[in-house]
C-alpha cells in the first residue's frame, strides 16, 4: 500500500534526489516538515518517542533475532500507538482515522516499487566501452563510445544496472569481468580458465574488422581469393599482394 503525502522532517535521506524521485515515479506528494520549527515536527516527534520506548523496554530482555525483534515492534507499534487514542484526532485511535478515510488505497507489484527506488546516475562510457559507478566498472558495449547514458542500479546490488540513452532503456549492463595483464604475475595453471579478456582488444579487434571489410573496395568477401588472411596485410599465401598482375 502506497502513502498519498508521507509527512517527514529534514533528515538528509528524506531530501535526497533519490528520495524525491521515488515519490515523483509512484505519484507521492513528499511533504517536508519547515526547517528549525519543533512545532511543526510535532507528530514525527512524538512517533520519535514511541520508538524510543520500545527500544528502551526491548533493552531489558536478552538480545533475539531480527525476525523476532521486528514481531515485537510490530506488536507494539499496534498496540502502543495505532489502536491508542490520540488528542489531536478528536480522541479516536489512527486505525479508527485510518479506517474511516474515504480515499482508495494504491498498490503496486514488487517490481515497480524496485523501478521506483533504484538510484540514477550519468556516466560517460570511455573509448573501451565501459563505464565506472561507485568504483564498480561495467560494460555498457561499444555501441555507446564516448557518449553519456543514464545508469538506473540499486546500490546494494551492483552485479546489473539498466542502461538508458536519450530516455529510452536499452538493456542490462553487467559487472566487467577483466584479467589482469601484468606480465610479471604468474598464473596458477588450475586458475588459466577464470582469466577474463581485455574490452581494449576486442573493440579494436571488431573496428579492425570493419575497417578491413571496407577498404576491400570492389573486391566481395567471397570473390576474395583463399589464401587471403583476415587480417588485412594484403598479401596472399604466396606473398604476391591482392590485386597485382599476375
């Protein structure tokens, strides 16, 4: 069930860019409480209490679990505050204020409440293709050299992130896995096959690619003679160049 106005104080998470653009995402009206007024902090202050209490009364038994500490919070939040009349309700409970409301709740699915509050960043992706975020470098591919994209990621799972560009997603990126290229390190042999690969070759390798298929001119692929290598130096087996007489 979605809040319609969350009524919160200044804290520096209830301020954040992340936090306004989860509520702007599910259609919640933020309503932050004015700066240096007790007075108008005083509900999220006497809440403040409540929880005090509980922790101060949890304090006196021996230490549980985090299930068992939640069930107890849950049972006294409901008890010690929701079914308690309350003064400035005109003496009702906020289950009965709560109960009586005429609005519609809203729900949504798990998926879109994670859409809502994933962080957003923009990124740069360098000549490799490949971008750092919080110290994490992904591959984002070398379709999108050099050019800036907005990354979507939660940041207690850094292993995937959604890539945008020009407000479209276009796809998943993935954590980059690269080896390392010290030829001094000695690589046990057990280890050879969890080596990565290095982005730099590959994206040279496929511009290479490209750039020889264009420079072949008039010649097609499968006019080419056999013997002529892939890698472009324009010589045959027998060393004759391609295209020379003879």
């Amino acid at each position: 069930m979605l809040f319609r106005m969350p009524y919160v104080d200044n804290g520096k998470i209830f301020i954040s860019t992340w936090m306004k653009l989860a509520c702007a995402r599910l259609n919640i009206k933020l309503i932050n409480a004015k700066p240096y007024n007790p007075a108008a902090k005083g509900k999220i202050e006497r809440f403040n209490r409540t929880v005090e209490e509980f922790l101060a009364e949890y304090a006196l038994q021996h230490p549980g679990t985090l299930f068992e500490l939640n069930e107890l919070f849950r049972a006294w939040l409901s008890e010690r505050y929701q079914h308690k009349p309350h003064g400035s309700l005109n003496g009702k409970t906020p289950a009965e204020a709560f109960a009586q409301d005429s609005a519609p709740l809203r729900f949504h699915g798990m998926e879109t409440l994670r859409e809502a509050f994933l962080h957003e960043a923009t990124r740069a992706v360098d000549k490799s293709g490949c971008l750092t975020l919080d110290g994490v470098l992904y591959d984002a591919g070398t379709e999108f050299l050099r050019k800036k994209v907005t990354i979507r990621y939660d940041p207690f799972d850094m292993e995937t992130a959604h890539l945008w560009y020009k407000g479209t997603l276009r796809g998943e990126i993935r954590r980059a896995r690269i080896g390392e290229s010290n030829s001094k390190l000695k690589t046990p042999v057990e280890n050879l096959d969890q080596r990565g690969e290095s982005r730099v070759l590959r994206t040279f390798a496929g511009e290479h690619r490209k750039r020889f298929e264009k420079t072949l001119g008039a010649y097609g692929l499968r006019e080419m003679p056999e013997s002529v290598p892939r890698d472009g130096s324009g010589e045959t087996g027998d060393g004759r160049e391609v295209g020379a007489d003879g």
